[in-house]
C-alpha cells in the first residue's frame, strides 16, 4: 500500500472516531503514530505542541505537520483532507438530524453522557502527555519546574481573561530562560 493511501485510510479513521475536539484524540493519534512507527513520542510531543500553538483545530494541524514530514506537502494536504473529511461528512449527516430530533430523550441520553466520557479521555490525554514528556513519573515523582509552570497556566487561565495564545507564547519564553 502506497504511504498517501496509508495516511489518507489512517487519519480518515482517526476523524471518524474521534469526538470530542482535537485534544481528545491526541492518544488515538498517538497510538496510531507509533504503530505505523512514523513518530516517535519526542517527534509527537513537539508535533502536538506546534498544532496547538498555531490558529485552527489541532487535529488537522497535526495531521498536516506529520503527513508533511513524512510526504512533503501533498503528504500534508493527504492527512489534513483525511482527518477533516468524516467530520464534513458527518457534521452534515448530523446536522439535518439533529435539528429534526434534538429534543427527543434518547438523543438528549446520549448527549449526557458523552459529556463526561469525552471530559474523561481529554483528561487521561493531559496525564499521558504529562507522563510522556518527565513533568510527572520517571526518574522524578515530579518536574518542579514544570509543575510550576502547569499550575501557574491553569490559575492564569481560571482566574484571568488572559488569551490563551499570551499564555503560550510566554510559557515559550519561560520554557527558553528555564530549560
């Protein structure tokens, strides 16, 4: 099977399963990464941190950084058109329906409890990525540095209306002056 074949099947799957948003598959996308052996989870923490810095979904963004790094620019319009096409196809499947059935009760369930399940795998998403890159586990129980800075971030954004892109642009040059 041809590598833009592989990638097209690959993140087609990836957004056909994935509810939730972007940071929601981040471990299906993980997954997927290390059993085709196309990143390894360094090259995939950077790839993730890069997506959710620039403007748009960070799945397509992701999609589009690993299909470029793998296949050059036609490997990135692959990927992203791959991960982004179920959710067009669904989204206007899902959309008629939905204002037609919108008040039925089985729909209203389901919609209950999707909310905490996808709250569940964003979470587990954050402690992987977490544990994957040393701030907890390892060596170390725990990266003060780190944990400093995550805890800082989280109080900045409950506490504040800063913008999430001035948070992450100083935690980049925090990130510079610290490590």
């Amino acid at each position: 099977m041809s590598l833009y074949l592989e990638m097209l099947i690959t993140f087609f799957k990836l957004g056909l399963v994935s509810f939730g948003g972007g940071y929601a598959m981040i471990p299906l996308i993980q997954t997927e990464m290390q059993n085709h052996h196309w990143l390894d989870i360094s090259q995939f923490t950077d790839m993730i941190a890069i997506s959710a810095m620039a403007p748009g979904p960070i799945a397509s963004n992701t999609a589009t950084i690993v299909g470029d790094k793998l296949a050059g620019l036609l490997g990135a319009v692959v990927a992203c058109v791959g991960v982004t096409l179920p959710s067009l196809l669904l989204i206007l499947l899902v959309g008629k329906l939905f204002f037609k059935f919108q008040e039925h009760p089985i729909v209203k369930a389901a919609f209950y409890g999707l909310r905490p399940t996808i709250i569940g795998v964003i979470a587990y998403a954050a402690i992987k990525f977490a544990v994957s890159n040393g701030i907890i586990g390892g060596s170390h129980y725990l990266d003060i540095k780190s944990a400093i800075l995550l805890v800082v971030a989280f109080v900045l954004l409950i506490k504040t209306k800063i913008h999430p892109a001035y948070l992450i642009l100083a935690s980049g040059i925090i990130g510079v002056l610290l490590f």
